[in-house]
C-alpha cells in the first residue's frame, strides 16, 4: 500500500531537551490510515499534525473502543536513530485490537509507517541521555452512533513526543500507595489490554494517592485483594532474599515489553527470576525479616523506576536507604545502554533508522 505524504508549510519551534518533560509537545507531523468493511484499512498517509475533527456521537467518545502503544525512538551517540522492540508494540497492538473487536493492522505496514513517519520528524529525536522521541499508535472506533456494539468504522493515527522522564522524580524513588477499596481490572477482563478504559479507570485511586502524597497505585488483584498485580503505569518487580520476583501474567496485568526485558537480562545475569503470585503480605513480612533488598517498576514511559516507600493499610515501609538499589541501578543502566546504542542489544531488539536517509 502506497504511503502518502503531506508535509506542512509551518514548522513548530523545537524545544531544549533540558526542558522536556512527558507528553506535553507534539511534532509536526502524523500518520493516519481509516478503516471501513468495505475498504479494509486504508488511505495510509503522513500529514501535517491536526486535530481530529469528530461527530459528538463518535462511538469512542461514548464507549471507550480505543487501543493504544507507546514505544520510543533513542538518538545515538553516532546520531543514528534507533528503535527498541517495535515489532512486540505492533504485535501487542494486535492483541489489544482483537480483544476489543477492532480489526487488526498489518504489522509490517505500520512499522514502515513509523519509520517513515520519524525520518521526516528525526529533528525532533532529541540528543541528551534520558530523552527520547515517544511513539503513540492509537486507534479509535469512529462510526457516529450510540448504541452498544463495536464500530465498523476506525482511525488509526501515530503521534510523536519528545520526553523527558515520566516521573517528576526523575531516576528517584517514587512512593505508592497500595489500596483495598480499588481494583483496576479482573480477569477474564481487559486489564492485560492496552485500552482507554484501564486508564480512565485508575484515575479516582489515582487522585486519592496524589492527595495523599504517592505518585501511584499499586494495585491489588480483583478476587482475593491479596496479590500484587501492576502500579498501572509500569510492570512491578521485588528483590526479596536474592529472588526477582514479578507478577505472574495471568489476565489482568499487562505484558510490558519492558518488563520481559528486565526478565531477560536478569536470566542473562544469571539471577534467580521468578514470575509468580506474591501477596501484599510477603512483601511487608520480607520487610520486617529484613529480606526486601529493593522494589523498582519497568515501563517504556517509566523505564526502570525505584520505589522508595510503600504504604498499605496503616502501615508504611521505606525500602533500602531511600537512594536507588544497585539492582534497579544495574538493570536501568543495562537497558538504556541499549536502547541509546551504547552496548549490544539480544538479536532483535534494536532497529536503527539512519537520519541521512
Ligand atoms: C508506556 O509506558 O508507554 C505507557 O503506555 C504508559 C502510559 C500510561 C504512559
């Protein structure tokens, strides 16, 4: 399918990396591409950036029908452009839009679109350690009509980011708040999806947290309000006695694709890994025995972030020495050596995009 290119007349101003913060600037340009039953997907083109003009009674603003990706573009120190593990966002993307009935994309054409999308916008891929260019595929239901079914009609569009960190802490240790009287998803739901609703629906724990002084939630599951599951924004890991202990991925927790690569590397190093239940329980008695080295959450917005305190019930533990752990000190520095190209990656994981292209 031929691409179509539309570059536009104005650009914006680029800013500092130095003042960069999460998803608050867009570039200048975006890939788009319609879905219709009788088309299929089609009509793939990179415009200017614009706003998407919409019915009020658009099936996603009412119901929810959205899917979404995030992945990043790293500039390396040669200035080459690199990408991490795209193939697994598309792939998971996938997954996302047939378990919300959305009709799947073709993996590869996407990623070509992406690539071509970040060669006309590889001056906003900014230089300094710590920013990258984020990535957001997003596709949402467009039929105008307000009874409950799924649409027949979709947009798929890709925008372009440049971040800084996720946290306002930078590399320092956040502090979550763990609740009883919330639930995120259950399984046999959607919460090991990338949709608009996962989201929409951890913002009320979200704000009590914030109010109380945490940066997150980490949520417990939705049966037995017992196991860890996921902070929301990121995968969660323990180190409890010498163990890496993540949340086992039985339906309601998301797949990070940071997170399988933190596994990876930590069975690399030879580290005892395991995926498995933990309850909130283990964790504060690990604590009180003495046991709980380190806690740090994996996302791709979120990288590899720290926990420094945790609060559930009334209780309230302050993990290793409030500085970061060598453990989520080793493995942020492993992953992002990679990902900025200064270390090989496992086959696979990187694709350059030459800027001189
Ligand atoms: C990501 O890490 O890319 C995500 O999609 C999480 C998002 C809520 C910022």
């Amino acid at each position: 399918m031929k691409l179509k290119i539309q570059k536009t007349e104005t650009l914006k101003p680029r800013p500092k990396d130095s003042e960069l913060s999460f998803g608050t600037l867009f570039t200048d340009h975006m890939f788009n591409m319609d879905y219709h039953p009788d088309k299929g997907w089609h009509n793939p083109r990179i415009d200017p950036y614009h706003a998407i003009e919409m019915d009020p009674s658009t099936m996603v603003l009412h119901y929810g029908q959205a899917i979404f990706e995030g992945l990043k573009a790293y500039r390396t120190e040669s200035g080459d452009i690199q990408l991490f593990r795209p193939r697994e966002n598309f792939k998971r993307f996938n997954q996302s839009a047939r378990v919300m009935c959305i009709p799947e994309i073709d993996e590869d054409l996407a990623l070509d679109a992406l690539k071509q999308l970040l060669i006309i916008e590889k001056e906003w891929v900014p230089h300094s350690l710590g920013t990258s260019l984020y990535i957001r595929p997003t596709i949402i239901a467009m039929d105008p009509f307000l009874g409950v079914r799924a649409s027949h009609t979709y947009r798929f569009f890709i925008i372009l980011s440049p971040v800084g960190a996720y946290y306002s802490e930078g590399f320092n240790p956040v502090k979550i708040w763990v609740t009883k009287d919330h639930v995120r998803a259950v399984r046999g739901g959607v919460g090991y999806v990338k949709t608009a609703g996962n989201y929409a629906a951890s913002l009320f724990a979200g704000e009590l947290a914030s109010k109380n002084g945490y940066t997150q939630v980490l949520w417990l599951d939705g049966v037995d309000l017992k196991y860890v599951e996921e902070v929301g924004s990121m995968n969660i890991f323990f180190l409890i006695d010498d163990e890496l202990i993540t949340p086992n991925l039985q339906g309601s927790i998301l797949p990070g694709i940071t997170r399988d690569s933190i596994i990876n590397l930590a069975k690399v190093w030879n580290m005892k890994v395991s995926e498995r239940r933990i309850s909130i329980d283990e964790v504060f008695e690990a604590h009180s025995a003495g046991k709980l080295q380190e806690i740090f959450g994996t996302g791709t917005a979120a990288v590899v972030s720290p926990v420094g305190v945790i609060k559930y019930e009334d209780k309230i533990i302050h993990i290793g020495t409030g500085e970061v752990g060598p453990v989520a000190n080793k493995f942020f520095a492993a992953l992002t050596d990679i990902q900025y190209g200064m270390k090989d990656a496992p086959e696979g994981w990187i694709e350059t995009i030459a800027p001189s292209l």
